[in-house]
C-alpha cells in the first residue's frame, strides 16, 4: 500500500513536471477564467533619436515583408494581413525557448497591438505607442498579463511578467539602434 502510494505520487510528480515544462514553453496554455489576476506591464518609456515614422517602418517590417534572416529565430509570421498578422515569438528563457502566438495589429504611424493567442499565460495585451519628441521618438510600451488560480497564478504571473518585460526590452534596444543608425545614415546622406 505505501509503495503504490509512493509510485503514485512518483508518476503524479511527473506529470506536473511534465505539464510544468509544457507550460513554461508555452506549449500548453492553462485559461480557464478561474481566479484570474490582471497585473500591468510597463510602462516602459523610449525615447529613440528618430522619426516616428522610421521607428514605426523598423518594427513593422519583418511583420508586414518578409521576415529577415537575423530574426527568424525569434519570430515566425504564420499569416500576414494589411494591417494585422499572427505571428509566433520565440524567445530563450535559460535553457528553454518560450513560444508564444500572437495578434499583432498595426495603425500606422503610431500604434502597435499584440494580443496572445497562445502562450505561458492566458491573457496578454500589450501596444507600443510612438509619439513625436522634438525631432525624435517617444515609444511608450504598456500592457497588462492574466494568470488563473489565485494566489499561486499572482506569484507565476510575477515571475512571467519580469521575464516578459525583459524582452520587450531586448526588443526596444534592437528597435532603437536600428531606427538611429536608419535616421543617421539618412540624415548623412542629405547633408553630403
């Protein structure tokens, strides 16, 4: 009797290991509306040494054209609209990558939507606001995430959210040096 007690626990164990690891990939989404915990991402604030509309062309493209090379490991358009595709992201959380499938939505030239589909969490809403500055560009990213189950969705949604914003901000600083040398080679090229 223990011993089929000891086993059961064991095989139980693994399963929530298992599930565990499913659901880190992003693999599995548990979203079933109990206990739900909205907390906000952002804002993070940018402010980038370029036109709204060249910051906005640096994020639209590899959505809306084709995806170039240096980032087709970290992003994979399924489908492509005029203004809204679904796309999967991938991104390195340790020893895993985290994949996530996403609406993106554009108004050009100063929003960007993303809605999760499918991912580590149930709910994700985020948008990335670009507002003139001067002759440069304030980007202002916010959102909100949603975990189910109380108490212990709270702590999880914590842990996903910091990592979440980690790469909302690895992504902001490729957009931001991007958009800069964009804005610098052609301001070099009008002055010459």
């Amino acid at each position: 009797m223990i011993r089929s007690g000891r086993l059961a626990a064991t095989a139980l164990g693994v399963v929530g290991l298992g599930a565990y690891a499913l659901l880190v990939r992003g693999s599995l989404t548990i979203d079933v509306g109990i206990g739900r915990s909205v907390r906000p991402l952002g804002p993070i604030v940018w402010r980038i040494a370029a036109p709204r509309e060249i910051v906005f062309e640096v994020i639209s493209a590899p959505y809306l054209r084709r995806t170039p090379r240096a980032l087709e490991s970290k992003l994979r358009v399924l489908e492509r609209g005029e203004n809204l595709v679904l796309a999967e992201h991938f991104t390195r959380v340790g020893p895993v990558v985290t994949t996530t499938l996403e609406t993106v939505r554009f108004e050009p030239p100063e929003r960007v939507h993303f809605r999760l589909v499918r991912g580590p969490v149930p709910y994700v809403l985020e948008q990335f606001h670009l507002r003139d500055d001067g002759e440069a560009t304030a980007l202002e990213y916010s959102g909100e995430l949603g975990t189910d189950f109380w108490g212990i969705g709270r702590l999880y949604g914590e842990a996903v959210a910091h990592r979440w914003e980690a790469a909302v901000r690895g992504s902001l600083a490729a957009v931001k040096a991007e958009a800069e040398r964009r804005a610098d080679s052609k301001s070099h090229g009008r002055s010459a």
